[in-house]
C-alpha cells in the first residue's frame, strides 16, 4: 500500500473517532438533560392534579376548609 494512501486512510480515521468522541460526549449530556426535564414533567403532572383536584371542589362548593372554619367558636 501506498504511503500516501496509509497516511490518508489514517487520518480518516482519526477524524471519525473524533467525531464519535464529541456525537458521544453530546449524546450523554441530552440524556441528562431528557432525565431532568422527565422528573420535571412528572412532577408538574402531579401539580396540575392536585389543582385540577382543587378547582373540581372548589366548583362543587366543598373548598378547602380550614379547622377554624369548620365550627364557630363555642360562645357563638
């Protein structure tokens, strides 16, 4: 085989493995950064049902009733 063409085929393969160096290093921080905005989503799911909770008893009159609102005071 040529030298040329060996130095040639060398630094192609040099250049890939570069390039799948940096495609790995990105592919890991999207990982990351796919977790974080999972346990993000879950955790605004939660809320959205605790509110959606919230304004179904609200509208159907119940509301969140604090124990100081629940009876008056005995010398009432």
């Amino acid at each position: 085989m040529d030298a040329s063409i060996e130095n040639e085929l060398q630094q192609k393969i040099e250049n890939l493995e570069t390039t799948q160096a940096f495609q790995d290093d990105t592919i890991e921080s999207l990982q990351k950064t796919v977790a974080i905005q999972h346990k993000e989503i879950q955790m605004l799911q939660t809320q959205m049902t605790l509110l959606s909770e919230y304004i179904k008893n609200i509208k159907e009159g119940g509301g969140i009733k604090l124990s100081s609102e629940e009876m008056p005071p005995p010398h009432y």
